[in-house]
C-alpha cells in the first residue's frame, strides 16, 4: 500500500511538472509568434512608430486591427510585427529618398529587391526594406537644410502631425514632389524673419485679415493625415527643397488674388505655383 502511495505521489508530480513545462512553452510559443510590443506614450503615432521599428503604418495597423484613421491612446500596448518592411512607392520617389527616409544603405535597398530597375520605379509598387544590418549613422545619412537636419529641427509628435495635416489638406491628390515641396515653404517660413517663429505661428497666422492657409480657414486642417503627407513633412526636413525656397504656393484655378501673382516664381509642380 505504502508503494503505491509513493508510486502515485511521483506519478502525480512528474505530470504537474509536464503540465507546467508545457504551458512555459506555449507561453514562450505565443510571446515569439506576437513578436516585439509597443506601450504607447503621450505624443506617439504610427508613421512614428513605423519609423522607429523599421515598419509601416499599415503593417502595424494590420498587426493590431487598426483602422483608419489609427487612433492610438496613451498605455495602449501594440503589436510590432517583426522582419522586413515594406514600402509602397510613391509618385517622384527614388531609391535614394527610400535610404534616406528609413537610414538603410542604398546597396542594401538593391539587394533585398533584385530585378528591380532602380532609375524606374512606379507608383504602388512594393519595395522589401531589410533589417538595419549596414545602418549608417544617422548624421551621416541626413540632408541639410542651411546647416540644419531633421534632428535639430526639434519638433514635438504634434508639430510634425500639424504640418502633416496642413501638407495634406493643401495638397492631397498632388505629386509627391509638390506635397514635399508645400511643407518645405511651411519651413522656409519659419526661418524667414518676415513669418513667426514656430511652426504653429506660421500655419495659423492671420495677415490684414487673410489667413495664410485656407484650411485652417475652413477646418480642413483638423483631417487626419495619410502616410504619405507624413513622408512628405520628413523628407522636408531632411533638406529636400523642391519648391526652390520658396515661401508660398497657391492654385491659380482657385484663387483670384492678384498679390500672390505678382511674387517672382521659382517652380511651378503639378496644379501649384511656387513663389517667394
């Protein structure tokens, strides 16, 4: 009797410990198959988070069921899928800006896409963005723009999605040059001694009566940006300047005022006249 007492004593300790095992494995099992996670903090976004992570928004928005225009909330905690990126090709994007945007040397861009013709990329298509394995310092792999990087410019997560939200109800439908090129004037603005000193003072001031940009007139100014003014707003602070220093744009189909007409004229982009 005795023996068998002991018998089923180990008999139910070997299954407890099987029992236990099994489930740190499936714990383990679970924690790899949802890959790394993200507590949300005051001020971030997903194109923020896309960046850091080495992702897009719609990845992780797809990874969290998101949907647009993916709100996220403070404590909130994400899901970041791991592995390569994606990037969806944009109208006037090159491999150069992809580099430039994500900190990936352009050699390794070419290498996890072969075939692909690098001097003819269409928009829509899909370019695979490889892990960080050559990452270049970011100081070494940023534009300029009078001395400045987008590092220095010091914007809070706010500020970037104001002049996000301004690119993309200025110029939502126009070529991806000419939105880079709205938030480079929002930007030579700022450094004008003509303009305020912030970026919230430039987009919202009001001269003799005019505001500067219509959609904070009329509201528009409060829909949520796409990725791609987001990109935009980056690139621009990286130094890309298609606007040639400009420091205002208008439409001539939509505007009847003769003041912006008579300013000299640096570029003309899609349905925009840039001026300064």
């Amino acid at each position: 009797m005795e023996l068998r007492r002991l018998f089923f004593r180990g008999t139910k300790q070997k299954v407890a410990i099987f029992v236990i095992l099994g489930l740190l494995i499936l714990f383990l099992e679970e924690g790899i198959a949802q890959g790394a996670t993200h507590r949300v903090m005051p001020g971030d976004n997903l194109w923020l988070l896309a960046r850091r992570y080495n992702s897009t928004v719609q990845e992780i928005a797809a990874a969290n069921n998101l949907s647009s225009p993916w709100i996220i909330y403070p404590e909130q905690v994400l899901t970041i899928p791991e592995g390569e990126g994606v990037h969806i090709i944009q109208k006037g994007e090159t491999l150069w800006h992809l580099s430039i945007r994500y900190n990936i040397d352009l050699q390794d861009i070419l290498k996890a896409n072969p075939g692909i013709d690098p001097y003819y990329l269409l928009p829509g298509q899909k370019i695979v963005l490889p892990k960080q394995s050559s990452q270049k310092p970011l100081s070494s792999n940023l534009a300029s723009r009078g001395g400045r990087t987008a590092t220095s410019w010091g914007f809070s997560a706010q500020e970037i999605d104001l002049l996000a939200r301004l690119v993309h109800s200025e110029s939502a439908g126009e070529p991806y040059i000419g939105q880079v090129a709205v938030a480079a004037t929002v930007l030579n603005r700022l450094e004008s001694h003509l303009y305020p000193n912030t970026l919230s003072g430039v987009i919202n001031q009001v001269i003799n009566g005019y505001y500067q940009y219509s959609p904070v007139l009329d509201g528009r100014i409060n829909l949520p940006a796409g990725e791609t003014a987001y990109n935009a707003v980056y690139d621009a602070l990286k130094g890309w300047d298609p606007s040639g220093n400009a420091l205002g744009f208008y439409n001539p189909k939509k505007t009847g005022n003769q003041w912006v007409r008579q300013q000299q004229v640096t570029t003309v982009i899609g349905n925009h006249v840039f001026f300064r």
